[in-house]
C-alpha cells in the first residue's frame, strides 16, 4: 500500500474507533405533555389538549374516572402548574373549584439522582357556586427525591412497551410512601401508594387510545 492510501486510512481510523456520542437523559426531558393523546391509568382515562392561558400556549390535562373529572394545566414545560380545576359531579362540564396559581408550583429544570427537592405555591380558589375566592398555600405533597431514570416496561393493549429514561420520583411522609413514573409526552404513568411497608394502592398506563 503506498504511504499516500496509508495516510488517508489512518485519517480515518479516530472516526472509526470512536464511539457514538448520545446525549445523557435530563429531568427536565420527562415532563413536556404532548396534545392530543388520551390512555387508561387505573380506572381513569387521561386526555390532554393544547389551550391558552393568559395568551401563552399550555397543556390542559383531564382525568375522568365516572362522573370525576379533575383538571390540571401545566406551561409548555410541563413542570409548572398554572391552573386547577374540579368540576361539578352532576355535569362534568361545569366548574365547581378553581385554582389559579400566582406562584405555580414547579418542578425544578435539573435535578440529579438521589437528591430531593421541594415543591411549594401559592394561589387563588374560586368555588362557583357562591363566587368566594380564597387564598390558599399548595396542599400537595411537598419533598421529593429523584430516584433516577429508569426503562420502564408497560403491559399496553396487550404487549410490552418499554418508556425509555422515565423519571421515578419518590415522596416519603408521615409513614406513608409515594412512588411516582413520568414519562415525556405522557405526564405520569405509573403510580405506588404505601402505608408502612404495605402497598395500598397501585396504577399504571395499560391502554393507548390516541397518540
């Protein structure tokens, strides 16, 4: 081979040697919602839309499990909540609680595996029936540990799925413990609720009806 082929293959061999470069998974990466899908979680199904909030582009949330409809609208991060809503049991298409957040709870941008965080806020209840408005503090759990991100694999319409770089969270109180899934796109797909060592309560995502 002459020394001008040889230079040219050794020009080439770095690439060849090196291995691809991916990025590595953010927190921030799990929570964005995407509009427009709609699954089973337990007994609910969870749909989410594309509205505008004082016009800015958010994500609006619905759980319905039977005449229960809740509510929960998120920015375009989807790790700020910007409005609550419980709707009245006799037609789910009328306000019975809200809550707008003036200081919106938010899930931080970075969080690193095995550190804790808080969440805290503040904002606005309005009951519809009597027009009371009220000012309230967050009165969802507050400290949380990043357990890690984690492959998370999911029975869906019969077969295996696996979500990639989940972020599993973990909230500990008063001898109760909460385990939570999120998935990017999909907001929360898997849920753990214990009493001491006792599993109380569990649901995943097991159907896709849109996405």
């Amino acid at each position: 081979m002459t020394p001008r082929r040889l230079a040219i293959l050794a020009s080439f061999l770095p690439l060849a040697l090196t291995a691809p470069v991916f990025a590595a998974p953010s927190f921030s990466d799990c929570f964005p919602l995407k509009a427009d899908i709609s699954y089973q979680m337990g007994d609910s199904v969870v749909s989410t839309a594309k509205i505008d909030v004082n016009g800015k582009p958010a994500i609006q949330m619905d759980t319905v499990n039977g005449n229960i409809r809740n509510t929960l609208i998120y920015d375009i991060s989807g790790r700020k909540l910007l409005r609550s809503v419980n709707w009245s049991m006799s037609d789910r298409n009328t306000p019975d609680v809200t809550v707008d957040w003036t200081t919106a709870p938010t899930h931080p941008e970075q969080v690193a595996p095995g550190q804790s965080f808080k969440l805290s806020g503040k904002g606005t209840q309005i009951t519809a029936s009597t027009g009371e408005r009220t000012e309230i503090d967050f009165d969802g759990y507050s400290h949380y540990t990043f357990v890690g991100f984690e492959d998370l694999p999911l029975d869906i319409d019969g077969k295996e799925r696996v979500f990639k770089n989940v972020c599993h969270l973990r909230v500990k109180e008063e001898g109760k413990t909460i385990e939570t899934w999120h998935a990017a796109g999909f907001g929360q797909i898997k849920f753990k609720y214990y009493e001491g060592e006792m599993l109380m309560l569990a649901e995943e995502m097991s159907e896709i009806f849109e996405e």
